[in-house]
C-alpha cells in the first residue's frame, strides 16, 4: 500500500479511530498536555481573565531574560 493510499484509508476513519491509530505510533511525550498540565493552563487562564492587566508582554520577559542573563554570564 503506498503512502497515498494510507493517507486515503485513514481519511475514511471517525476522529477517534484516527486518535486512537495516532497514539499508538506517536511518543507519549509529544502527545499534548498531560490533565495536570491542562488544569494548570485552565488556573493561568482563569486568573488572566479576572486581572488582564497584571500581565507581562512576552517581548519584555524576553528583554529581561536576556538582561539577566547578560548580568550573570
């Protein structure tokens, strides 16, 4: 069978039968948030919504990541 005619097949299946043939040949690792990983990202969410402003823009943590690094390296 080619590689388009598995692409072909696969295409026929419901979502969980492909989730289901997914997991079983991709690393557990780089399968997606662990439930811990997803309820921490729900808690960091929730509190964003309730204090948007207390936020710190990605282009100035990196700023001070490089700062930091700068003063110790």
């Amino acid at each position: 069978m080619s590689k388009e005619q598995l692409i072909a097949e696969l295409e026929k299946l419901t979502p969980d039968e492909r989730l289901e043939i997914l997991e079983a040949f991709w690393p557990p690792e780089l399968r997606g948030p662990t439930e811990e990983e997803k309820a921490l990202l729900d808690r960091e969410l929730e509190d964003y919504r309730k204090n948007p402003n207390d936020v710190v823009p990605w282009e100035e943590v990196k700023t001070r990541l490089r700062r930091d690094r700068e003063q110790t390296g």
